[in-house]
C-alpha cells in the first residue's frame, strides 16, 4: 500500500485547487486532509480523531504556513524535533512571499518552500511536480519504507 500525501491547508479555494492538481497528476496515493496545524499534530502522532489510524508515516507533508491553531512553522519545528518524524519530508506550501518566512522555513528543516502560483495552469503543474518527486521519485531514509504494509 502506498504511503498518503498529508495536505495540510485551511483555505477551501486552494484546498479544491490542490486537490485537483494532485489528481491530475494521477498519483495512486490516497490524500489525507487536516485543515489546522493541531489536527496536523494530531494526525501525525496518531492521537485524538487519528488516535486508531494505521501507524506510519506519509510520504510528505504538503504544509500551508498560515494555519489556525498552531502555524506551518510550529508544525514544522514539531516534527523536526521529534525521532519518529524528524526524516517526514515537508514541502511549504504557501501564498507568503516574506522573506523571513522562507528563512525560518529553512532555518527549520523544511525540504521545499513553494510560493502558491496564482495562474492556476502553473499552480496545477507545480502540484504535480511536488506530488510525483515526493511521493514516487524521492529515495526514503534505510529504515522509512516507502510503502506500509497492511496490520494483519
């Protein structure tokens, strides 16, 4: 089974428009969506609503930076700080343009940081990129299966 894509976006317009671009990429990778970095969290060390998902990590995490609740770089700074997500690929996903958030960005361990294309073609080909380089081409770490396989 294919590790999910983890998208992490509050805003309904660009979660429909990213939503589209990864199916128009035709990855086989099932998208899980959370809309704020406490769900993000939560999702991602298996607690509350996710409490009884399947154990493992996503392929990536495709993360907006400004999220209610906890912000993209709170998020961020958890999961580089933590030994079981520390090696999560996570991709900024974002509208900001601001330099210090793409410093504090990097400062923090992020893979990508990818300005939100306004042109919707451009926006649809820049998902598809960033799904089919994280999810099928990116080499995991020894230890980080690409696929998980099913609980018995």
């Amino acid at each position: 089974m294919l590790k999910p894509i983890l998208l992490v976006e509050d805003n309904p317009h660009d979660l429909e428009l990213t939503l589209i671009a990864l199916e128009r990429s035709q990855l086989a990778n099932e998208v899980i969506i959370v809309r704020d970095g406490a769900e993000a969290l939560d999702y991602l060390h298996c607690r509350g609503d996710f409490a009884e998902r399947q154990k493992g990590n996503p392929a990536v995490v495709l993360l907006d930076l400004k999220l209610p609740k906890v912000d993209g770089l709170e998020v961020l700074r958890e999961i580089r700080t933590s030994a079981e997500l520390r090696a999560l690929p996570v991709v900024m996903l974002t509208s900001s343009r601001e330099e210090q958030d793409l410093v504090r960005s990097y400062e923090l361990g992020v893979n990508a940081y990818v300005v939100k294309p306004v042109d919707f073609k451009e926006f649809v080909r820049a998902i598809s990129d960033l799904g089919i380089f994280w999810a099928v081409l990116n080499e995991p770490p020894p230890g980080s299966q690409r696929y998980v396989r099913p609980i018995s």
